[in-house]
C-alpha cells in the first residue's frame, strides 16, 4: 500500500508540482485548498504526512498545525513564503515537525517526506517489537499508541515532544547535551538549531511537571544539558 500524503495549499500550480513529484515517486495524494478543509480532511481520514502551506485563506497554516496535534501525531511539514514564519514557527513549538521555505526544489520537497515518513514508521515499529510501556513514577508512557498519562491523566504531546520525553525516559540518569538530543531527534533535519530543544523540554515539563519545586523528571544540568530522573 502506498504512503498517503495531503497538500493542502492555495496556489494550484505549486500543489500540482508537489502532486506530480510526489506521485512519481509512488505516494498517493490528495489536494486541499484552504485551512478549513485541509484540516476537515486531516482529521477525517488516515494520511502518512501533510505538507501544509503557512499562508492560506479562511485558517491559516498555524491554526491548521494546532488542531491536528490535539489529535494526531502524524508528520507535518510546514512550508512557508516568508523568511519571517521560520522565527515564529519556532516560537510558537507548534508540533510542526519540519518546515522548507519557497521556493524550493521538489526533489528537495521530496527527500524530506521520505526522510519523515520513514523515521515516523521507524518510531512506531520499533515500539511494538521493543517494551511497550515505559513507567517511571506517575509518569507512564505507552509506546506504540504514542499516548501519555501522567498520575493517571492522559496528556497530549507533539511528535516531537513524545519522541524527545520518550528518549529521556528511556536512557533515566544519563545526562545529555542539547546538541546530542538535537541530533538524535531532529536527525535529518536541515534546518533548526538546538533552541528548538529548549523548547520542547519546557513544553514537555508544563505537561508532565508539578510545577512546584524542583523538576521531578527533567532534570537541568547547567552548562550541559539535561538528565531524566530514574
Ligand atoms: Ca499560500
């Protein structure tokens, strides 16, 4: 069965050049023009990736991001007119999982959907054959569902977050620089620095965090980087 991918972007000839590459390379793929089906789309059927315009009429790619990640851990890639959305892009930890600015070249469109589709099929196969359920306290973590709970409420995580909390709880005790957590998480990435891991761990520690007193699961190692607590 082939990978499905959705494009949900507002200029025709720029979405037809990503369908034909996409095809090409033996992806099935469906097309939607505006934020507000795009979106409806997203949720209602099984897609492998969306590739999703920043600027688009009715919901722009931003809102988009936020409502699929309330329910879906898919990859999204972001791809953006103005050098300006990368800053906010960053900003905002919205769960994108890459983005690529315009214009760009659709072999280069291309690798990089591969290159995320195969790593997300990675995480999630390997989950089921690995332990399944990694508890550490009140903290419980439940790979192959790529679901959450901490003292018994479920929370909900971008990608990019379960799979940098997932690590950390997996290697307990062990200090990692931020750059070894960048590499290992955003591996193929192109772009980004390793502010982005700074801003996954603070959205991390919001969700999984008393809040009061020390970080019971993440730890800060100043001037280094970070431990998970065993
Ligand atoms: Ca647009």
């Amino acid at each position: 069965m082939s990978n499905r991918i959705l494009i949900v972007e507002d200029e025709p000839e720029i979405a037809e050049l990503e369908k034909d590459y996409l095809e090409l390379s033996g992806f099935e793929v469906s097309i939607e023009k505006d934020g507000t089906s795009g979106l409806a789309k997203a949720l209602a059927e099984e897609f492998d990736l969306i590739i999703l315009d920043l600027m688009l009429p009715g919901m722009d790619g931003f809102e988009v991001t936020k409502q699929i990640r309330e329910t879906k851990n898919l990859p999204i890639l972001l791809v953006s007119a103005k050098k300006d959305d990368v800053d906010k892009i960053h900003g905002l930890g919205l769960g994108a999982d890459d983005y690529i600015t315009k214009p760009f070249s659709p072999s280069e469109l291309v690798a990089r959907v591969k290159a995320h589709i195969s790593r997300f099929e990675r995480i999630s196969g390997s989950a089921q054959t690995a332990n399944e359920t990694v508890e550490i306290r009140g903290l419980k973590i439940d790979k192959s569902a790529r679901r959450v709970w901490v003292n018994g409420e479920e929370k909900t995580f971008t990608t990019k977050e379960f799979d940098l909390l997932t690590f950390l709880a997996e290697h307990p005790n062990r200090v990692f620089t931020k750059e070894e957590l960048f590499s290992e998480i955003w591996e193929m990435e192109l772009v980004g620095d390793i502010a982005t891991v700074t801003v996954h761990v603070k959205k991390i520690r919001e969700k999984i965090e008393s809040g009061k007193g020390k970080p019971e699961y993440i730890e800060t190692i100043w001037g280094v980087g970070y431990r998970f607590k065993g």
